[in-house]
C-alpha cells in the first residue's frame, strides 16, 4: 500500500480465475490475491487466511480500435516489477558459479600450462 491507497476485496470464491470489469481508465490499479482454507468447526465454518501475494501494478489506457467501428476498450499492460527474494538469490547463484567457471578455466590456461 502506497499513500492513502487501501486494497478491497473484490473476489471470493472458488473459481481459479477471475476477471475484473468496470475499471476507470488512465489510471494505475493494484493487485495482490490470497488463498483462504474453509475449515469446519463445531461452530460453523470458518475461514483461514493465507499470505498475500506480491502486488502487481496495471495501467489501464484508452485505446481506438482499427477497425471500422469506434469501440473504447481498456488495454491493460504490465508495469515493471521488481524480483523477489527467492529470484534474486538465484541470480546471484548462477552469476557466481558463472564467474567460478570463468575463473577456473584463466587459472588452467595460465597456470597449469
């Protein structure tokens, strides 16, 4: 959350998808999903809430068909995202082993020779 922004829930259920309508357009709209568990207890069921995703940032454009009809629609693209702590662990990983290799093979060349 950035500002004064808050998240509403706009969904729940159990579809594995969901497609949002009605956005205002030139705008930036926010997005982060959560898994929830029903559980049954003896006083009914309950729900038991998983982590939120990470948030995922769209903007929404007006944009002119080509065609011969003059429809609005929304183009929805995708905002540069930052990597999470797992990828960027990752690339650090390979960029070492890369730059081990490399380093093995100048020591071989120069030194064992």
């Amino acid at each position: 959350m950035i500002g004064n922004s808050e998240f509403k829930q706009i969904y729940k259920g159990s579809a594995r998808s969901f497609q949002v309508s009605g956005l205002q357009l030139n705008c930036e709209h926010r997005f982060r999903a959560c898994a929830i568990r029903q559980c049954q207890n003896p006083e009914g069921p309950q729900d038991l809430i998983g982590p939120y995703s990470a948030t995922v940032t769209f903007s929404s454009q007006k944009t002119e068909l080509p065609s011969t009809t003059h429809k609005n629609t929304v183009e929805v693209s995708r905002t540069k995202r930052t990597l999470s702590d797992e990828q960027c662990a990752a690339v650090i990983l390979v960029l070492f082993a890369i730059i081990s290799i490399l380093i093995a093979f100048v020591i071989q060349y120069f030194v064992i020779k």
